[in-house]
C-alpha cells in the first residue's frame, strides 16, 4: 500500500492546509488567492497537489457539476489525511463517496428522516439532552470544561438516540471518529478505526434486523426488507457516517460558537436581550466559523475549465468553503460579524449542490436549543482560561477547541 501518488509538482508550490491565525477566521493565505479571482495549486501536507476555489460563485458551481466527483477511491483524489484507506476490509462507500446515478438513489432513502416535520419531533428530546447536560454542567466541579460536559455529549447523544446506537458506548465511537478526523493519524490506525467502526454498526444492525426497535437503523432494516434483500454492510456503512458527521461537527460549532460569544460580550448580551435573535445568530455563526471547510473536495473526471484555469481529468480540487463565506462579491462586509444579515442562509458552511449537509436542519436545531438554553441557564458564563492558552484542532479535518474551561 503506497501513501503518495506521483509527485512531479513544482516545490514553489504553497502547502496546504493553511493554518487559522485566529480560531475564528479563514487563513490569512484565502483574501489574496480569492482577489485574484483565479484558482490556486497546492501541495498536499502527505504529498500530491490539489487545485483550491476560493471565490463563493466558483465554489457552487464546482460542487453542482458532474464532472466532479466524490469518490475516493478514485486516484488523486485530495486527501487531507494520509492516503485512502485501501485495504480488503475497507470501509463500503456511502453516500459522501457516490456519484449521480447512485448517490441521488442511496441519499433519497434516508433524506425523509432529516426532514423538517421528522426533526421538530426530536424537538423535546433534544430539549431534555440539553437540560440535562447544563444540569450535569452546574452541579460539578467550577471551572469545568464545556467541551466535555456539554459540547461533546449533547450531539451524540441526539444522533445516538436517533440511529438507536447504545450511549453507553460513546468513548468508544468517540475516539474512533476522533482518530479518523485527525490529519496526523497513521493509515493503519484509521484503517484499524473504519474497521471497528463498521464491525460495531455490523452487528448492531444484524441485531436490530433480529429484533427491531423505534430509530432509524431499524426502519432502514424494515425498508429494505420490504423491497427484497436486506444490505446490512452497506447500511453499516451509513450508519459511520451519520455517526461521524452527527456528533463531530456539531460538535465542535457548539465549541466554538460558545467561545466566539465569550469573546464578544456585547453579542452575548444582545442574544439574551432577544432570544428571537437567535435563528440569525445560528446561521452567522454557521457562515463565520465554518468548521468544517475542507469537506468539500473533489476529482474532476473531465477536463474543466474553471475559475481561470483548466483543471484536467484526475487532478482534485477542493472548495474551501470558509473562504466563498467572507467573499465580498456574495456578503456584503462579510468579516463582519450580523445576525441580522440579509440571505444570512446562503452560506456554504454545509457544503452547496446534490452532497450539501443532509443533517443541515439537524444541527441548525441542536445548536439553536443549546444557545437558547446555554443564555437562559448560565447567563454569565465566563472563560477560565487565556484564548491563547487554549488548543485548537489544527490537525483535524473539522475545526474547533480540543477543551473549553469556563466558569460561571
Ligand atoms: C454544524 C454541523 C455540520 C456541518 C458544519 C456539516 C458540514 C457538512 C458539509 C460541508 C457537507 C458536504 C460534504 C461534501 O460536499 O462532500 C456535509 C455532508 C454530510 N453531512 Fe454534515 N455537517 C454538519 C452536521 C451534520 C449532522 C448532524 C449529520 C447527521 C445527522 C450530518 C451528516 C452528513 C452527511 C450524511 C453528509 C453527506 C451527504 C451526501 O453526501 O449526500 N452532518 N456536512
């Protein structure tokens, strides 16, 4: 198993990632390659180049046009972590991983579960995960560390309770996701991850399929069941993703939102004057922070010229969706932080097109009802540390702090 593809590109080359300077703003690299209006080539941190978009138009239409692709098991597809996983007992592709035909088909069989009327049912669920968390939060010790207390368990505790995946097992998947996301991890450890990963849904699913319960694995089993055969591989294969991508990048906006409040009293104390403020305040906060930047890369499988240039067949490209969010030409004043913003939904935070986020209204809603409680419960909840001081995940693939200490 090889960890590089050839490697002919110039060393002048830039690499990428590009680090924060600020835990809330894009690199500084972004303003000047997206003023030049043309996309930019980068060496990757493992080896390889990609292609970056940086400019909000050229962004969208990459990310609405076939001739992108979202495979990667394709060659040259822009990893930010290591190589792909290749080896026999690999991950099954999922959604996140397929093209038109197929992936319109898979993503339309679990798309009713996000749908509006289904999430307002979680509502009261996610009510009482929240409470219960501030709770745990103000009856231990002061200081404490948000992230673990809150930030971390509220998520997956929803997406638990939603897939019917046992919370009891959290340090387990947590860990695994958590190896999975970090650029630093060695591909047989995120092998070794995937793996678990997958065995663990496996025998969930093979469970469920033998004694059904009320989530979302279960209906899934029942489905399938209906129409023919029942696809427990590729449903586990699902099922890591919405495990993955439901508790990390809520996650970390939960975070950093939190952080980003504490660091400007001022909109902390216009969102508790407000609460009708809020729906805008969680949509700014998606489009400002935009933690998870880089998950939108792809492969183009056709020559295409874009953004200036001619990107050829085989060669990656990746929409660095934090900078299309501070771009001129679509915010008006855009490192402007308003809630009040008009089209303040028009944002790339969750990606744009046929892939864009299916847990979008999912998570708009977790962290509307935390941010609505966090500002009822604890309104004068301060940070117990020096910004400075505290740790970032540079090294992931989602954005945000490793901890939060605060005290109140
Ligand atoms: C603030 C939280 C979240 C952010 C910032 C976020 C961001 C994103 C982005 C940028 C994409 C597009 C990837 C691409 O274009 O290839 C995406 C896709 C996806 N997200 Fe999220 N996400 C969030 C929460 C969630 C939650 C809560 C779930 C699960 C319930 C979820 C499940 C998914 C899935 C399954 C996809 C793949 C969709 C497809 O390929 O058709 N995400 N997300």
């Amino acid at each position: 198993m090889t960890d590089t593809f050839p490697d002919t590109a110039p060393d002048s080359l830039a690499h990428f990632p590009m680090p924060r300077t600020s835990p809330f703003d894009p690199p500084p690299q972004y303003q000047p390659m997206r003023e030049s209006g043309r996309a930019v080539r980068v060496r990757l941190a493992w080896g390889g180049t990609t292609w970056l978009l940086t400019r909000s138009v050229d962004i969208r239409r990459m990310l609405n046009d076939a001739r992108f692709s979202s495979n990667r098991l394709r060659p040259s597809f822009p990893f930010l972590v290591s190589a792909p996983l290749t080896g026999p007992r690999t991950f099954k592709p999922s959604i996140i991983n397929m093209d038109p035909p197929e992936h319109g088909t898979v993503r339309h069989q679990v798309a009713g579960e996000y749908s509006l009327r289904r999430l307002e049912q979680m509502r009261p669920r996610i009510q009482e995960i929240v409470n219960e968390r501030f709770d745990a939060l103000l009856a231990g010790p002061n200081p404490a560390d948000l992230v673990a207390t809150v930030a971390l368990p509220v998520p997956s505790l929803v997406i638990c309770g939603q897939l019917g995946v046992p919370y009891a097992d959290h340090e387990f998947f947590q860990a695994r996701s958590l190896a999975l996301l970090r650029r630093q991890t060695a591909l047989s450890q995120r092998q070794r991850a995937v793996d678990e990963l997958q065995d663990y849904l496996y025998e969930l699913i093979t469970a469920k399929a033998r004694h059904p319960e009320d989530d979302l694995l279960s209906w899934q089993v029942s489905r399938q069941r209906e129409s023919g055969t029942v696809d427990v591989a590729g449903l586990a294969s699902l099922a890591v993703l919405l495990l993955v991508a439901g508790h990390e990048t809520t996650s970390n906006m939960i975070g950093l939102s939190t952080l980003f409040l504490l660091a400007n009293p001022h909109l902390h104390a216009e969102l508790a004057d407000t609460p009708t403020a809020i729906s805008g305040a969680v949509e700014e906060l998606l489009r400002y922070l935009s933690v998870a930047e880089v998950a939108t890369a792809r492969v183009a499988v056709e020559d295409v010229e874009i953004a200036g240039v001619l990107i050829r067949a085989g060669e990656g490209v990746i929409g660095l969706c934090h900078a299309g969010n501070r771009d001129p030409a679509a915010f008006t004043n855009p490192d402007a932080f308003d809630i009040h913003r008009a089209r303040g939904r028009q944002h790339l935070a969750f990606g744009f097109g046929p892939h864009q986020c299916i847990g979008q209204n999912l998570a708009r809603l977790e962290l509307h009802v935390y941010l609505t409680t966090l500002l009822r419960r604890v309104p004068h909840l301060r940070l117990a540390a020096a910004i400075e001081d505290l740790r970032f995940k540079h090294d992931a693939a989602v954005f945000g702090p490793y901890e939060l200490p605060v005290t109140w």
